[in-house]
C-alpha cells in the first residue's frame, strides 16, 4: 500500500479497486473478483443482466476472450456513503467489428457496504455495435443525424 492509499477511506479505496479490476479490457483481474463485489451481485449492462460474483466471472472471462485489446479510461467520479458512479470511455478492438479501435462513452453506478453488491454499466448500445455493423451502421448514423437535425 503506497502512502498516497493510507490516506484514503475504505470507500474511495473499494472504487481504485474497482478500476483497477476493469483497466485492462482484455485482461480483466478477475481473480481478484472476490475483492470488489459480493458473492450476491447484481450486474447489468444493455445487454445482461447477471446475478452472482460467479456469472459476473464467466461472463467476463467470456468477454475478453473475444476482444483482440481494450481499455477503460477514467475520466470522472463522485463517491459518496455507499454509492458511486464512475464515468468512463472504453476504448477496445474487436475482430467482427472491423478491427479498428472503438471508443465507448459509459458510466457506472456502483452501490456497496465493503465491497459492492450493485453494478450497472449504463452505454449507448449503438455506439458500442450497431454503428459498426457494415450497412446497418450506416443507417443508424443517419437516423443519429436526421435526429440531430
């Protein structure tokens, strides 16, 4: 533990924990799992939603199997008793979506006691997939634009 560590509160030490589980997309810390949440967590994101440190882990061992690189840069949070929310770009490599870097605009709200019982991922889906698929993404930016507008 740094010094810089000693002098933070349990709940702003739970959070780097956090983040530093997530930093490397493809290479999530997952066997420190046990560390960050309970055996009872409730995860959601747009596309699941897991019950269980257990579930949490093959889903994750699943998703970084598939992504070629990845990363999670931080960019704002606030912490407060038992809840915080932490605003994120994702930045990752996918080989079905063109191989190219992709980079994802998210938040998380996190809730906890010691470790956290709550996890949602809240990103725009679209931006994540759909604008990447070869002709529906083309009519997803043009609906996005035609919106805009």
């Amino acid at each position: 533990m740094s010094m810089a560590d000693s002098n933070m509160d349990p709940n702003s030490l739970l959070i780097e924990r956090f983040k530093a589980f997530y930093l490397d997309v493809k290479h999530p810390k997952l066997d420190k799992i046990d560390d960050v949440y309970t055996e009872d967590v409730l995860f959601k994101d747009p596309v699941h939603e897991l019950r269980g440190a257990e579930n949490l882990h093959a889903y994750l061992s699943e998703m970084c199997v598939n992504v070629h690189s990845g990363r999670f840069e931080y960019l704002d949070q606030i912490v407060s008793e038992n809840t915080a929310y932490i605003k994120w770009n994702m930045h990752f490599k996918h080989p079905k979506l063109g191989n190219k870097t992709i980079t994802v605009r998210g938040i998380s709200q996190v809730q906890f006691n010691e470790r956290i019982y709550f996890h949602e991922d809240v990103y725009d889906l679209g931006q994540l997939i759909y604008e990447h698929v070869p002709l529906l993404g083309a009519v997803v930016k043009g609906l996005k634009k035609r919106l805009a507008n």
